[in-house]
C-alpha cells in the first residue's frame, strides 16, 4: 500500500494566501476542512502554510505526506440520516516547525499574497510573557511570534495598508481576538515599538472574533488500520469529526469576499457581533447538556444518545429547548429554533459515545453560565418559573448527595461545593433539616450564583418539590408526572 502523498496522489496545488498556528486535529477537521471545501466548490484558490507553533518532536511534520490526509465526517444530516463521508484535505502546502526553521516562518511575512491567519493554540496560548523579546527565535507566547510576524511584514511593506491581514483565533475565549489584539499591543509597549507600527496594527489589520462549533474526535486509532485498506493507502494523519460545523465570525465584509462565501453553503457567518451566537450555543447545546446529566443519569442513563433514544428523556429536552430556553433569546426565532433542530441531530450521532459524567464535570458553574440566565430571563418574561430548568435544578442537587441508587458517584468540582453538599446532606440524613432548608442553602450561596435565588418567587418551593418527588418516587416517575402536566 502507498503513502498518501502528492507523488502518489493525484492533488491540486494552491497558493499560500492563509497562515495558521497550530497543526492539531480540531483545525485540521474544521478550518482546514472548510478552506478545502472553499477551494473545491467556490473557486477559493488558497493554500494553508501551518505553523506549528511549541517545540516538540514527538509527532512527525504533515510534511512527510506533502501536507495532505483524509478527514472522515460522520453524524446525522439535515433528514436526520446517519451519514459518513471522507476526502483527502488538498489545501495545506507545508509545515513549518518555528522553533527549527524561524527563518522560513519570517519569510512568510514577507508574502503579499498571504491575507488570513488563524489559530487554535488552546485557551493557554493567549498569554503575555513579560520576558519575550523582539531578538527571540521565536517568542515562546504564540501572541509574541506574532507581534514578531506582525512587525516583520510592516517593516518589509514599508506601512502599506493592502499588506495588512485578517486575524481569526479559534480559541475557546470569550472575545478572542480583541484579547489577541490587547496583548499583541502590549509586546509592542513591551518592545518600545514606534508608533506607526501601532497604527498600520489597528488601521490595516482586523482581529476577529470567533465562535467555533465543531466535535472532532481526532485520529481513529481503532480503526487505522481498517480504514487504510478502505482508502487504499497509508496515513497517518487521519481525522474524524461530527457531520455539523458552525463558524461565526465578527469581522469585515471583505473577509466574505476573500472566502467567497456568496458561493457557498458551508455553515460560516461573518456578523457584527458573535454575543448572540455565543448565547445561542451556550443556552440551547451547553445548557441542554447540562439539564439533561443530573435527571437522566440518576434515572439510570450514561450517554446523551440514550437520553435522546429514550422518550421520556428526549421530550425532556425538548422541552427545555423549544419552550424554556428559546423564548428568552434574542435571536430570530427560525434561526433559533434551526440550530435547536440540529442540536438534537448532534446529540443522535451514532458515531459520539458522549458520557453524562464527563459533561458533569464542574456542573455547579456550569448550571450558573448555561441555565441560571434562561431561568432568570422566563422569570422575568413570564411572570412564572420555567418547570424543566426547575427540575434539572432539583436533579442537580440530587446528584450532589453523591449516590446513584447504591452506587457513589464520584463528582468533580469545586471544594467549595463538594463540602457544602456533603455537610448539608449528611445534616439532612441525620434529621438536622429539612430539605427546604437544604435546597434554601443551595439557593442563596451568593458567593456562587453571584445573587441570591432565594429572592426569586416560589423558586425555593417549586425545587424542595420536584426534589422531594424525585426520592419519594423516583426522577422517571417524578418526569413522567411533570410533562404530563405541562402537556395537558
């Protein structure tokens, strides 16, 4: 069997107009698979120079494969059918090791045809460090190679305004490229940069925000070998992603052109601001997962494809969603409601074995960031409490008495929590109080929920009850009785 390589198979060569820091499987399934489509379908004409941006040699350079590999998308259609499909990503021309070979990382700078960079360097790439200097090959911040980068091409344009670039970091921070942009500014304070740098940096160049959405589940090491015979070839930079992506972006109309996305149906938006995208995904897909885990998992439940093949459960959440969170979004409701359709699409994906407990890590926080808003927001629009938030609510507290029948559950969050639980249960067992009393001191931990939620109406009343029919009847039971209610 060959090696996929550009000797052995047959692929189109683009220019290098777009540079990325950062060779990982999530790019590589999701922004390197979009310009690939972008190429193929819209006539993009633009290859990727990848930058791998930390100095380490445990995994070989895409170079040995002249940059190409298979992405294998699988997950379930707009028809709600289980597909899987895969093509040989094109786009990636080379790369380059920035700790062995600065110089050809420098010499990218000196590109006019290079007009996009992005990156996915993790949450933890986004620093300062006060010890970077201008003279290092290179900086260790990824934010310093680029201000490096940054500095270089200025200099070689002379300040041209056509010679700046459009930034999109993918990482997963609120705002990530106004963060960028704030610390690339303080290496050019850092550095004693002259000030007509500072201005072709804010005049000529655009740090975009982005919202990614995308699960990739990387290398498929168990099934290498058979899909090597599938394809007929060797690779060994295979990677495997969910059928949806979302991209949005808040950046100039000029980046819609440079895409070409009048010709394309790939799921890209470039928008004012990201907030309300933002919102949508934190409210409708976090805040689903995080309802879901508490009430389905002590119902006997481990993944979130069971939660939505049981029909309980997935009345549940759809409930939640369409009735509970939707209303309180800002959105247009078509928008809203197609991305929840498409949610629950996601969440039938055969090929995703997503555990409960893995989403529960950390719930309490967020419980506070995904759900606690649309709680707060139904209030206020309603005038009455949200019925399936108040019983994930109550769920949650359940779970954090630590047991699943006979079984302990191991929980992982803060101390904090972990003892306030474990003190206000093991109170409650010995008939020290009551469980309103319980779920009073849950509510009103304001260092927490930054408010004290006692304060909402009948808040306190309507959880000690669902969480008083949960141990007395069972959450099944005690579920089957709440939408049956709702519903009638």
């Amino acid at each position: 069997m060959k090696q996929l390589n550009r000797k052995n198979y047959l692929a189109t060569s683009y220019p290098t107009r777009i540079m990325q820091f950062g060779e990982g499987n999530f790019l590589r399934a999701f922004v390197d698979w979009q310009i690939d489509s972008l190429n193929k379908n819209c006539q993009l004409n633009a290859g990727i120079a990848i930058i791998r941006p930390i100095d380490y040699d445990a995994l070989p350079l895409l170079n040995t494969q002249d940059g190409l590999y298979t992405a294998i998308v699988r997950g379930v259609d707009e028809q709600g059918q289980a597909v899987q499909n895969s093509t040989v990503i094109e786009c990636v021309n080379e790369e380059i090791p920035v700790y062995k070979d600065f110089d050809r990382y420098m010499a990218l700078a000196e590109s006019p045809d290079i007009e996009l960079i992005v990156s996915n360097t993790t949450e933890a790439g986004i620093e300062f460090i006060d010890s970077d200097r201008l003279s290092d090959r290179p900086c260790k911040a990824f934010p310093g190679k680029l201000t490096q980068w940054l500095y270089h091409r200025y200099l070689t344009f002379k300040g041209a305004a056509d010679a700046g670039v459009m930034i999109l970091p993918c990482e997963l921070i609120d705002y990530n490229g106004e963060k960028l942009k704030e610390i690339v500014l303080r290496y050019c304070q850092l550095w004693d940069l002259e000030a007509g740098f500072v201005s072709w940096l804010n005049d000529a160049n655009d740090f975009c925000s982005t919202l990614v959405d995308r699960i990739v589940t990387g290398f498929p090491r168990d099934e290498h070998a058979a899909l090597q015979q599938q394809f007929g070839y060797e690779d060994n930079f295979m990677v495997t992603c969910e059928y949806f992506h979302l991209f949005v972006i808040q950046g100039p109309d000029k980046l819609k052109e440079f895409l070409n996305l009048d010709q394309s149906d790939l799921n890209i938006l470039v928008v004012d601001d990201i907030y309300p995208y933002k919102q949508r995904k934190v409210a409708i897909l976090n805040g689903a997962h995080t309802a879901m885990v508490p009430v389905a998992y002590l119902a006997g439940l481990d993944a979130v494809k069971e939660v939505v093949d049981d029909e309980l459960f997935s009345k549940f959440v759809e409930q939640l969603i369409f009735n509970e969170v939707i209303p309180t979004l800002d959105l247009p409701q078509q928008e809203l409601q197609e991305f929840a359709n498409a949610v629950i699409s996601r969440f039938q994906n055969p090929y995703i074995h997503h555990l409960l407990m893995s989403i529960a890590l950390n719930s309490m926080t967020k419980f506070k960031t995904r759900l606690l808003p649309q709680l707060c927001k139904y209030v206020e629009l309603k005038g009455e409490l949200p019925p399936s938030i108040v019983a994930a609510m109550a769920g949650q507290i359940l779970l954090y008495r630590g047991k699943r029948g006979d079984q302990s559950v191991e929980l992982v969050d803060d101390a904090v929590w972990l003892t306030k639980f474990s003190a206000l249960w093991q109170q409650f067992d010995d008939g020290a109080i009551q469980l309103t009393d319980l779920v009073a001191s849950v509510l009103s931990f304001s260092e927490h929920w930054e408010q004290d939620l006692t304060a909402i109406p009948g808040l306190v009343a309507a959880v000690t009850e669902r969480l008083s029919g949960y141990m007395e009847h069972g959450v099944r039971e005690e579920l089957e009785a709440l939408l049956g209610a709702y519903q009638s």
